[in-house]
C-alpha cells in the first residue's frame, strides 16, 4: 500500500491544475545544484508555422557584453508594427531567451507584433544591476534598430514573467529615469518585486513550485554582498523599494491566489495606482507559481492567457498601413 503526500494547501489549488503541480519534484537551490537547475525542461516548444524566429548578437554597450535575443516576426511582414520586449523567468539565476518562445509566439499570432525575448546575464555569475542593464540594451536596440524588423519605436511595451516580471519592473524605472524611451505599456506575470518576501511567514502561499527557500536563493544571488532587507536598495535591483511610480506605463498585473509573489503584486498595484498609473490588477484562485506554463492546456491557463494577450492587444497593438521604403 503506497500513501500519497499530504498538502496543506491541496484542496485550494485549481483542480486540474493540482495533480500536475503536485507530481513535480522540487530541486534544492544552491550553488551546487545549479547546473542540474539549469538543464531542467522548463516548457514544451510549440509550433511556430507563420512566425519567423531570428537569433541575434547585440552589439555591446558600455563595456557589458554583447546580448543575444530572440526576435519572434509574422511571416512575411512588411508593415510597421508594435514591439514587445519579454524577459523570461528563473529566480534570477535560471533561464534562457528561449524560456519564454511559446508565449512570444502567440503574442505574434494573435496580436501582429514582433516581440524580442532578451538573454540576459544570470546571477550569481552577474548580479546586481548586470541584469536589467542587458534588458536595457535590448530595449535601447528595439528603440534605435527595430526598424531593421519592422518594429514601431513609438510603440514599445515589456513584460516579463517572476524574476523576469522584477526586472520588466525595474526597467520601467529605468527608462522613465534616463528619458530615452517611453514604453507605452507593461506587463507583470507574478512578479519577484520584494526580496523581504522571503523573510516572512508564507501563509497559504509557496507549498507548490516556488518556496520562500527558492527566493531567497534567487534574491541572494542577485543582490551579492547586500544583505536581502537592506532598506536602502536600490529600485533598480528591488523594484519594491521604490516609492516613487509616478510616470510609468500602463501596467496589467496578474498572479495566482497561491503564489508566494502575490502581496508583493497587489502591493505593487497599490503604489502604481497611488501615483497615477493605469493599473489593472487579476488574482486568479487556484493559481500557484507557474502553474498557467506547466499546464497550458487546463481552462485557468487558456483563460490566463487570453486576459494577457487581450491586455497587451489593447496597449500596444495599433493598425498602420506604412510600408517600409
């Protein structure tokens, strides 16, 4: 006779979504268990007939290394169209531009524009600002040569996915602050914004995927030598510590009632609405760290997925006729 594992928090997840979640072994994070880490499948490639996909080396910029992205185009297209930098997940320590390649496609089929997913520097390797400066340079290119691919400077978003949704965070601050480009829109999927987080009781939140364990890994990592806490951190690095949001893009957030990442979502919300920001906040019930990648295919992730695309279609997507000359 066998006996299944117990969870204190079972019975609230989505129930489709429950017996995927609940099946998959959690690795312990460190420094040792890195590699293994980093070669776990994170997604099922999908088909990408109609969208032409491209890898290219970005051109260094201020001594940093140069930045490889993946640049996701309708077919054939020859109007000018919106672009859309995604900045895939991982703890800050974990992932690739090709982690976020079935979203990218799908914003491409539905919408019509050319999303660019950016391989930034991972910590511990890197961290700091290293990070979110290579997001930057991907934005700063999609502003200055995406007219190379058909991309319109003028309507630019981002958005990015847990670590990647902190650093879609932290790159509002910084193009609002250096006054180069102005995103028109961004897009937040349950994201890491608060390394203090992990210092506090997780509640109902964190049983399943992403552990107060798991982030504070990830948060050490990317802060070094400061002290997760530290109260004067930089937003740039911990976008929570900013206390001024007036100026940023119209931002749509989402993330599961099970999320470890959800206070710090809604509290994000909260701000951003304080100073003024367009903001459209979803907490989906049943929902847990990832879950909406890991089972695509269940009703909550097809519902999550239309609300996204339908967020980023009303914001960024607008019809033009110009041609390339």
């Amino acid at each position: 006779m066998t006996s299944e594992k117990k969870y204190r928090t079972g019975h609230l997840v989505d129930k489709e979504l429950f017996p995927i979640v609940s099946s998959i072994p959690l690795l312990d994070a460190s420094i040792e268990n890195l590699p293994t880490l980093r070669a776990y499948p994170m997604f099922t490639p999908i088909d990408h007939t109609g969208v032409a996909i491209t890898t290219l080396n970005l051109p260094p910029r201020d001594g940093a290394p140069s930045v490889t992205v993946k640049i996701f185009s309708p077919a054939g297209n020859t109007a000018v169209v919106p672009g859309y930098l995604t900045i895939h997940g991982g703890g800050y320590y974990l992932g690739t531009a090709d982690m976020d390649r079935n979203f990218a496609i799908h914003i491409v089929r539905d919408c019509g524009v050319v999303v660019v997913s950016a391989d930034y520097r991972l910590a511990p390797e890197c961290n700091k600002m290293d990070l979110v400066e290579d997001c930057y340079t991907a934005f700063l290119w999609m502003h200055e040569h995406g007219h190379e691919y058909q991309i319109d400077k003028e309507r630019l978003g981002f958005g990015g996915q847990s670590a990647g949704g902190g650093l879609a965070a932290a790159l509002a601050l910084l193009a609002r602050d250096r006054k180069v480009i102005r995103p028109v829109f961004q897009l937040l999927e349950y994201p890491m914004l608060d390394d203090r987080t992990c210092t506090k009781p997780p509640g109902n939140q964190g049983e399943f995927i992403c552990k107060p364990e798991h982030i504070r890994f990830g948060w050490s990592c990317l802060l070094g030598d400061i002290p997760i806490g530290a109260p004067d951190t930089s937003p740039y690095i911990v976008p929570a510590r900013a206390t001024d949001l007036s100026g940023l893009p119209p931002t749509f957030i989402f993330v599961g009632s099970l999320d470890l990442f959800l206070d710090e979502s809604i509290e994000h919300a909260r701000k951003l609405l304080a100073n003024g920001v367009s903001t459209e906040l979803i907490v989906y019930p049943g929902l847990v760290h990832g879950g909406n990648v890991l089972a695509p295919d269940i009703q909550l992730s097809k519902r999550i997925l239309r609300n996204s695309l339908d967020a980023i279609r009303r914001n960024i997507l607008q019809k033009s006729t110009k041609k390339l000359d």
